[in-house]
C-alpha cells in the first residue's frame, strides 16, 4: 500500500509548467495592457504596420494568454477555488 491518497492533487515543485501558470489576476492584466500598449506602438510608429507583423503576431498571442490567465483567475476566485 502507499501512503499516497488519490483524492489529493500530485504537488510539482515551482518550476515546471509554462511561464504564465504562476500568473494571478493583475499579471493577467499587465499582459493584456503589454500587448496592446506594443500594438499601439506600431500602428502609431512612424513606419508601416506591414514590417512588423511578426511582432503584431507576438503581441496578440501577450494579450490573448493575459485573457486566458485573467479569465481563469477570477473564475476560480469567483466560485472559491482559489484563496487569495
């Protein structure tokens, strides 16, 4: 027999996981303000929004992963999943 209960959830030490899952709320939404204060940036810049699609590309992918991380956050504290 092993002492583990299957009830309780596997502890992974800190580290493991993408960089975002450690992420509450408000580092949702400081992603989500990043991506599109860079957004901003490049259509208002000087140049043509064209030579930067790759970084346009990047910053959509901030701000949808700052809604994933936001959403979930205050869902999970909504229904009392999350202390804090």
């Amino acid at each position: 027999m092993t002492s583990e209960r299957p009830d309780q959830p596997s502890q992974q030490p800190t580290g493991y996981g993408p960089w975002w899952s450690e992420l509450n709320a408000v580092g949702g939404i400081v992603l989500i303000l990043l991506g599109i204060g860079t957004a901003v940036f490049l259509f208002l810049g000087p140049w043509k929004p064209q030579e930067h699609l790759g970084v346009l590309h990047g910053a959509a992918k901030i701000v949808a992963i700052g809604l994933v991380v936001a959403g979930t956050a205050l869902m999970a504290r909504r229904r009392g999943g999350v202390d804090g």
